[in-house]
C-alpha cells in the first residue's frame, strides 16, 4: 500500500502507517509549503491516494472537478490523538482498496465513501 500524505496531517499518522509497512510520500517532507492545486497534481501523477485533513480538496475536487485517484478527508477531530491515529490507521488497512478513485471521509461516525 502507498499513498501520499498532505502537510495537514498528524505526523504521528504517517509514522504509525510506516510502522505498519505503508509506503507515505509526506508533501511536510518533501514539498513544504505548496499549495492544494500542487499537491492534487502530485497525487495524480504518482497514481496515489491523498490522505488530507484540509478539507479544501473537496472543493478542488466537486466544485471544480479536479482529477484525482482517491482522497481520504480525516475529520476526527473530538476524539484524542491516539485514538485517532489507530482509527485511520485501522480504516486505511480495511478499505484501502474501496477508496480508490473516490472522495472518502473518515469522522467519528466512521467511513464515508463517495463515488
């Protein structure tokens, strides 16, 4: 599994998933300071999934149809750190495959996916 992780999300996610042998371009890593447009191109062209908190790539991706190949929208946040953590972590490992290409929200209610 490989996806890439937005500047947006908890670093304890993207080491809690490399720990789980998750291969994570980290845009913190490696594009620091981009903005959303940058980062949606950068997703696309490695054919990977976006794990984001920032929920501006729903409107890059409905109201401005920005091609995309999966975005995972983390919004968790009334729950503690490491529970949050372990939820996307558990979810990623379950559904990975069901997120491909499509919008998906992961929040205290559990997973949305949409086409």
């Amino acid at each position: 599994m490989e996806i890439i992780a937005d500047e947006s999300v908890d670093f304890g996610i993207i080491r809690a998933l490399r720990k789980g042998n998750v291969a994570v371009y980290s845009i913190l890593e490696n594009n620091s300071g981009i903005d959303d447009v940058e980062v949606l191109k950068i997703a696309v062209n490695k054919k990977l999934l976006l794990l984001t908190e920032d929920k501006d790539f729903g409107e890059l991706t409905y109201r401005l149809q920005k091609e995309h190949k999966g975005i995972i929208l983390i919004r968790l946040m009334k729950i503690p750190r490491t529970e949050r953590i372990i939820t996307v972590v558990n979810v990623l490992n379950k559904y990975f495959s069901d997120m491909k290409n499509k919008f998906s929200v992961i929040d205290e209610k559990g997973l949305r996916i949409k086409a």
